[in-house]
C-alpha cells in the first residue's frame, strides 16, 4: 500500500524468508516459461533495508546515501529496497512535497535526487559491495501528469463520463487517491509500456528486481508475462506487496509479504496471542502456498504511517518477535 506522508525513519525489515512447503500441481507451472527460475540463493534468509532516499541523508541525494553503504552492509543489509526514485506528479500533488507513489515518469530518475549516471553509480557501488538493489514499482497507476496521461489516455480507465478516475477500491468507491490516474489493464499496449520500462531498469541501470505497490490489484497474467520477459534478460528478485498465493504458485514472485504473520506477531507482543499460534500459521501457509517465500517484518513505511511505529504497536516486543526461530518449512 501508499501512504501520502511517509516517516523520516528508514526501516530495517526483520528479514527472515521461510519457504512454503510442497511442490507445483503442473496447471501451475504451466503458466510460466521455463526460462523462469526458482527462488534466488541470495534471497533466502536476506535482510532487506527499507530506503527513503529524499529523507534519508540532510542532501537527499544517490550520491549522499552512498556514503552510508559501507555502514549498511556492516550491518547486514543484503537488499536495499528503494522507494519510488522517479519524479513525483505535481499535478493533484496532495501536501507540498507529493507523494513517491504517485510516478511522473516511469523511465527518469527524480532531477532531486541526481542524475541516472549518479544511480547507476549508486548501483554499483552496492553490488560493489555484495548488496543486491530492488526499486519500488507502482504499476497500479501513476501520477496525473505522467506522459502516458496526454499521449495514451486509452491507457487508463474511464468513468461513465469518459473521464479518467482515480483508483477505485473493491467496494466500488475511491479510495481517496486522488493524487493518481488508474491504468486500466485491459490494455495490451499499456502492459508492454510497463514491461518495456521494468525491462529498462533492469537491462540499462543494473537494478536486481522490484518491490511492487499493490500487486494484488494488477492482474496475474500481467505479473507472468512481465517475469517471463524480465527473465529473458537476466533473473530478477520480485517482491509482492501482497499475501495472494496465486503469485508465488504461478512463479511471477518469489516472494510474497507476509501481512498474516505480520499481524500475528503484533497479536502475540499485545497478549492477544501466544507462541503457539504460530504453528497454525505454518499449517495455514503450507496449505495455501506451494513455493515461493514469506518476507517477514515488524514495521514499513505503511505501518509507521498509519498504525504507529513498531515501538508503539509490539513495546519491549518488538525486540525479541523478529529474532524468534520459525519451525522448520522444509516438508516432512
């Protein structure tokens, strides 16, 4: 999900993938090419740092975060995720500084930030360093002037009138993201545009994969068909800002969020829950995942946003929760 304001604080993600037992039924597989490949050995058991580039250094720049990588993978980065690095909308900007989910180009860096030279410099600095980089892709919708608005108004979707709206939710309302344009996905034209620029970051800038923002409202075809093309390139680490099985069944993601556990370990920290309520988790998961991975977390720039920092959700638990052991995934 989105949030308009997002916390200066970057976040560390308690980052422990566990796998979800079983093996592909066959229809499934055969959703995917061969030239998809399993889950990549530098995800599994990977800590993935959250960064804010605008708010993380007082510069805000690629080049002033660079200075801090050599910190970060003392730490035991493995994987930093970017927030969205392209150039905010200021049409319908909500706030003075606008939201990074609201995309005004899918191809260009944000001018705020630097240059696509000092990306790909930041790029390499963290391979450099045996860090892998994921960007954070908003494919969902973009901001209201964003190129494709005026030149392929067909891309988006249109109210009764033949306007294009903003994104409406599963009870048919909006769901307030007035700051952004739906894409409407019916359109094979809009989904290559969207794959053709996915396959640029990775083909021309050298990123390793994507965090993608509300996967779970895109179609699954879209998904496939963009891993396959992706792939064809060079395997790419796909992260789902989704807990929908169907992504990690199919193979267009390896991993999944994992919003349940999530809930749950905030669950145990209040004293709704005890310990043992995991072990009907695992059941749970193994029943509705046949491969792929969970990332597991106790904060995001969603959760600070709007349910507080993991401090004021978990207290003294959130200090022990992201360390526990899970049992063991592997299959019996």
């Amino acid at each position: 999900m989105r949030s308009i304001y997002h916390s200066i604080v970057i976040l560390l993600l308690a980052g422990s993938f566990f796998p979800a037992c079983g093996v592909g039924t066959g229809k499934e597989n055969a959703t995917m090419q061969d030239t998809i490949v399993d889950p990549m050995d530098w995800v599994k058991n990977a800590n993935i740092y959250e960064v804010n580039i605008r708010q993380y250094t007082p510069e805000g720049t690629f080049k002033a975060f660079g200075a801090h990588l050599p910190r970060l993978r003392e730490m035991g980065v493995d994987v930093l995720w970017l927030m969205p690095i392209f150039p905010i909308s200021k049409e319908n900007r909500k706030g003075s500084l606008g939201s990074y989910y609201a995309v005004g180009d899918y191809n260009k860096v944000n001018p705020e930030y630097g240059t696509p030279e000092d990306f790909k410099a930041l790029v390499r600095q963290a391979h450099d360093l045996g860090m892998k980089v994921i960007l954070d892709w908003v494919a969902n919708h973009s901001g209201w002037d964003n190129p494709w608005v005026k030149e392929h108004p067909e891309w988006y979707t249109k109210n009764e009138k033949g306007e294009i709206t903003d994104p409406i939710g599963q009870d048919g309302k909006s769901w307030g993201w007035t700051d952004v344009a739906d894409l409407d996905f019916n359109n094979l034209e809009m989904r290559q545009a969207q794959i053709d620029a996915l396959k640029f970051w990775v083909r021309d800038m050298g990123v390793d994969g994507f965090r993608c923002d509300v996967a779970f409202e895109v179609p699954d075809e879209f998904w496939i068909d963009a891993r396959t093309q992706l792939d064809s390139i060079r395997p790419v680490f796909m992260l789902a800002e989704a807990e929908h099985a169907p992504h990690s069944n199919n193979g267009s993601f390896q991993t999944s969020y994992g919003w349940s556990f999530h809930k749950l370990m905030n669950a145990i920290a209040e004293g709704k829950e005890d310990a043992t309520a995991i072990a009907e988790w695992l059941k749970q998961a193994r029943e509705k995942f046949s491969k792929g991975f969970h990332m597991h977390f106790i904060t995001n720039h969603d959760e600070n946003s709007w349910n507080g920092t993991e401090f004021e959700r978990m207290g003294m638990g959130s200090r022990p929760l992201p360390s526990w052991p899970l049992p063991s995934m592997e299959c019996p």
